[in-house]
C-alpha cells in the first residue's frame, strides 16, 4: 500500500487567507508532505472566548480557496464530531484510523510551540506525528533552551528537526481582515477573491454581527 505524506493544517479560518496557502505551498515545495489537508476547529480551546463564525461559512470559505488545487484537502471532522472543544490528538487519532493509506505529520507556527507543552496529551502528538513548525528568521537557536524546560531529551531532538525558520513571513491577521472588512476598507490582495464574495453575499463580519 502506498503511504501519502499528508499535512495537517488546523485553525479557525475565520476567514482562510493568503498565508495560509503561502504556508501550505511551501510545504509542498519543501517535499514535507505530498498533500495539505486543512482541518477547520470546531471550538478550539485557545478560543473559547472569542466569538468566531459559524462552522459552515469557515468550512464553505476553505472549500473555494483550495478547488483549484488537488493537493490541498479540507477535513470537517473536528466540526462534525466535536461538540464542545476540538483537541488536536483526536482529531489526528480519527484521521489515521480512518485513513490508514495516509501518513500524517502535524504544521503549527512557533507561537504554538512555544505553549505546546500544554497541550492535551502533547507527548502522545510528538510521539506518533512528526511536527512541523513554522518559525521567524533567527529563532531557532533560541527555542531550543525553551524546549529544554518543558520536554525530555528525544522530544526536543523531535521538535527542534521539525522547525523550519526560512519559511514565508505570515505576518497576516485574521482578526485583523475581519475588522478591515467591517470597516470597508480591507487590502483584498489578503483574501482568495472567492472567498472575498463569499464573505460579501452572507455579510460575514459586519460591525452589525
């Protein structure tokens, strides 16, 4: 049976943007995975505070933004099957059950990496998922002290390789779109001109909303 490489790229989408596919490119280009698959949060627990669209605009959104390229997927599971608060272990313990044909590695940015260590069951991730982590120029050296405090000698090794510090700047904010398009007067160079209509039709981050 042949093994795809496959990525993982979860987060809100709230809305999906030119950095996210800039980040999934990348990760084709570099031969990390043969494929990106886009998983969209339920309610991640990071934000359970905030208030973020509906489940079906984000998963419609990403839909558009990667029809034209059959190697990036979109995965609803975490909005089908998680309730209340999406951990990412589940969702990568789901994927490869119900996918055995696929092997699946794990794309967070340093932000997250540097909280990882409170994760849910965070060990298990570094153990059975190989990581991937987008950084800024510079960091890497930095990190690994980080690393040091809060993991065991082989889950450093494992991080530290995954870490990729000469990616594409995602400087770009979501939240930052969102009050852009409330304002009317967001840089559409940001937004898949798709997902830009879409967002106008269903009225999506109105200062009314």
């Amino acid at each position: 049976m042949e093994i795809i490489e496959t990525a993982v790229l979860g987060g809100t989408f709230d809305p999906i943007h030119q950095g996210h596919i800039a980040l999934a490119y990348d990760i084709l280009e570099r031969e990390l995975a043969q494929e990106v698959m886009f998983v969209p949060s339920a309610r991640p627990p990071h934000k359970s505070e905030k208030k973020i669209s509906p489940s079906a605009d984000r998963l419609a959104m990403l839909e558009l933004a990667v029809k034209d390229e059959d190697r990036f997927l979109v995965s609803d599971y975490e909005i089908e099957n998680n309730y209340r608060e999406s951990y990412t272990i589940h969702t990568l313990t789901a994927l490869r059950t119900a996918m055995p044909s696929r092997r699946f590695k794990l794309v967070i940015g340093m932000d997250n990496l540097a909280i990882f260590h409170t994760w849910y069951k965070y060990a298990d991730i570094i153990k059975n998922y190989p990581i991937i982590t987008y950084g800024r120029p510079g960091v890497k050296k930095q990190f690994q002290f980080n690393l040091i405090e809060h993991f065991a000698g082989r889950q450093v090794e494992n991080l530290m390789s995954g870490i990729i510090d000469d990616g594409p700047q995602n400087n770009i904010s979501s939240s930052e779109i969102r009050k852009g398009i409330a304002k009317g007067n967001v840089n559409k160079n940001l937004v898949i001109p798709e997902v830009m209509e879409y967002v106008k039709d269903k009225g999506l981050y109105c200062e009314s909303n």
